[in-house]
C-alpha cells in the first residue's frame, strides 16, 4: 500500500503494520450498527427501538439522552481505541451509516423521545431559547402555568391541537440531542488523543430524502459539534471553519462499482479511474479516498480488489495511485494554491424550514404538498448550478444572520424552500435590499 503511495486507511483498525510503514489509520471508535440483539458484535449489544407510547408519546429505545446509554458509549470508544492511539491514527470514524433513526431501521414518522430525560431537556432548551413562558405560550398557543408542565407533542396531535410551532421546537430539540451526542463522542476520543478529530459519514441523510426525524442538522454538526466528513454534499466544504485542521480531512471518497463509475468497457473503466483523483483536487478535495471493493466477491461482479489474487497490485488501483502520484509531484501545488472560481451565490441550508415543510405536508395534503421535498429542491439548484458553469456554496442561516452577505461577498442568494428565518437573516436581507437595488431574492416558499 505504500508503494502506492496510500498514506491513510480510514473506517478499519489500525494494525502495526500499517504503523511500520507509516501508513495512518482511522479506527472506528464506539459505532452504532443497531441492528440485532446479539450480544458482543456491535455496539451497545440491543436493538434500538420505539418504546412507550407509540401514538402520543413515543420513547427512542436507548436514548442517546440516558446518561447510562452515553457512559456505555464512551466506554465502548475508550475499549476500541485505547490500544491503538499509539499508532497516530490520523482521524477516527464515530458514525457511519448512523443517524437519530439508528441503522435507518426505524422508518416513519419518529416523534421520539418523551423519556423523562428529554422531557427535561425539552424544558431546559426551551427555556434557553424563550426566556419566559409568556413568551412560549404566546409562539406556541397554549396555555401553560409552569414550566413543570410543559411537553412536545407529536406531529398528528400538533396538527389536531394548531401547535406546529411546538412540534417544530422538538424536532430541533431532537437535532440538539444528536449534535450532543457526537460532542460526546469527540470528548470521549480526545480524552485519549487530545488532537483527535472524528468523522460521522454517511448519515443516512442525503440530498434526496426528506427527513424532519433524522436528527441531522447539517449546521450543528459540522460547525458546533465538529465532525468531518467527506465530500458527500455541499455543506461540508461550507460549514467546515477555513482555519479548522479539519479541513485537511477534507477528502473525496469514490468506488470504482458504483453505477457512476463503473464501465463494462474495460478501457473506459480504467480510464475513469484515472480521472477520479484529479476531479476530487478541482472540487476543493484535499485528498483522495478509495472505497477497497470487497476481496471476496466472485470474478463476475463489478466488485475489484485492489489486489490481484496473487497480491500484485490491480490495473485500477495502480492508474489511481499514477494520477495521484502526478499530483503530488507538482501540479497538485499549483491548484492547491489557487483559488476557487467564486460566482458569488449561496443556497440558504435552514432545518427549521425542513421541519416547517414537514409540517406544512401534514396540514396539506394535495399533490402540490405532497411532492415537496426541500432537499430535492436543493438538488435543483446543487446540480443545476455547475450544469450551467456556476459555483455555489451553501450558507446556513447563523451565517446569514451574521453578515456573511457581506463577508462572503454573495450577490444571489437562493432560498429554496424557505419557511422559516430567524429574525437575525431577515434582519440581514433587509438591509441589503436596502443598501442595494441589485439585489435579487428569489423564493419558492
Ligand atoms: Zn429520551
């Protein structure tokens, strides 16, 4: 692997050997493949599940709000990795595949979690962001006298009651509690590796699905709880700090068997290899990863390992290795060092809308509702944009209300599904719009 040139091997243990001959790993540390019951092969040893009420109150089973469950984790982490920090693992990989519905093996509407623990947190994050429960009554329309009093409801019953604001303020609680989560396990990491960085990848959470109980918010978790990932969407690269030693995790990841790669043309295949490294380098990659197909798949499949049977190394792996050979030795330089083309437009990434669009499904349930998918309409304009020659970057709303219009020097903000900003965005927006008659704000709410 060396020879190669291969400097990291990530989501696997790291061995000795790769140490020996300064190959860096990145050790999965406490995964959550929630599956089975059966003891001893994944982590936490049961399968997640919908306990409790199901219909008004239902309970995520464990809780990543159990402070047993968290003490289970960290252990987990600290078992997996204590015998291999000494090897420098270049990162650890904390999730894959994992998102707030488990091993996607809970499926619908997933209004978790009403346990004792996340009622108080509820109460406790509700206060942080309302202040006074004037203030929540009058958002929420209720009624409440004590905060002891105040609870979620789940979306059916929220429709029933005219609450959404209240489901809307869950589903964000429930996104806190996942970014939570994974501060935990980066605190549990550098615990024994104080520079570590963790990687979540593959949430389960692509542009395609539209998804208010995934627990992802793609803001919290690369921005303040601070995991890397790979290039898998736009707002990797966005939401990443541009001073973080993340950014050299920055990698792009390929496999040679996935239907845009693959080739029954063996000569086009090879080819396409080739070019794999140098497209990762022109969209901002700092590095380019390999998804090793599986050694043991039959001769037939479009399943390549990287080894030969009798362990020389194979034509694809050998023209990737070439093309990022050749960048290494010069041209790499010289586009590492340039700049971006910078067409000076940003999608605006806003959760809170994903979560006001689910709601508006439920509350409207003609075709029109029925076919809105926010990520889809951002899958418009991510793959629309560079079809017509144009770079974007993704903006959340936090930047937004920070002045980033400004600072980034965005000329066409996109809005695609918005349905919620925070005063601070509007705030921004006005201004502009003031200050400058060539702003146009386009909106499909
Ligand atoms: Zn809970």
């Amino acid at each position: 692997m060396r020879r190669l040139g291969i400097t990291s091997d990530y989501h696997a243990h790291v061995a000795a050997n790769h140490a020996r001959h300064n190959i860096r790993g990145g050790p999965t540390a406490g995964l959550h493949y929630e599956q089975s019951n059966a003891p001893g092969v994944f982590f936490p040893y049961h399968k997640t599940e919908v306990v409790g009420d199901k219909a008004h109150a239902p309970i995520r089973y464990p809780c990543l709000n159990d402070p047993a469950y968290q003490g289970q984790m960290t252990a987990k982490i600290e078992q997996d990795i204590s015998n291999q920090v000494c090897y420098a693992p270049q990162s650890y990989s904390l999730a894959h595949e994992w998102n707030y519905r488990a091993y996607g093996s809970l499926s619908g509407p997933l209004d978790t979690c009403f346990c004792t623990n996340c009622q108080v947190g509820f109460r406790q994050y509700l206060r942080s962001e309302y202040g006074t429960l004037e203030r929540l009554n009058k958002v929420w329309g209720s009624a409440f006298s004590d905060w002891d009093s105040v609870g979620a409801l789940v979306l059916a019953d929220a429709v029933a009651a005219g609450q959404i604001p209240r489901w809307i303020d869950h589903r964000r609680y429930a996104d806190q509690i996942f970014a939570d989560f994974f501060k935990l396990k980066l605190a549990a990491l550098r615990k024994l590796d104080p520079a570590a960085e963790g990687g979540g990848i593959n949430l389960r959470m692509s542009l395609t699905t539209l998804d208010s109980y995934s627990g992802v918010d793609f803001w919290k978790l690369y921005r303040e709880a601070g995991i890397f990932s790979y290039l898998e969407n736009p707002y990797v690269l966005a939401f990443t700090p541009p001073d973080s030693p993340r950014r050299r995790l920055l990698a792009e990841l390929k496999a040679m068997w996935h239907p845009n790669c693959f080739a029954a043309d063996p000569r086009l295949h090879q080819l396409r290899a080739g070019n794999l490294p140098w497209q990762a380098l022109l969209e901002g990659a700092r590095g380019f990863g390999y998804y090793e197909e599986y050694f043991f798949m039959p001769p037939y499949s479009p399943f390549q390992p990287i080894l030969n049977a009798d362990l020389t190394a194979s034509q694809t792996i050998r023209n990737i290795a070439g093309a990022v050979d050749r960048i290494r030795a010069g041209l790499g330089h010289f586009l590492f060092d340039g700049r971006m083309a910078d067409s000076h437009i940003a999608l605006l990434y806003s959760r809170a809308s994903e979560h006001a669009a689910t709601a508006w499904q439920a509350i409207n349930t003609n075709a029109l509702a029925s076919r809105l998918s926010p990520p889809e309409r951002m899958g418009f304009y991510t793959k629309g944009l560079p079809a017509l020659g144009y770079q974007f970057t993704a903006l959340s709303d936090d930047q937004l209300a920070q002045g980033a219009l400004d600072t980034a020097g965005i000329q066409l903000l996109i809005l695609p599904f918005t349905q919620a900003l925070s005063t601070g965005a509007v705030e921004q927006l006005r201004s502009c719009a003031v200050r400058t008659s060539s702003w146009r704000v386009p909106c499909h709410a």
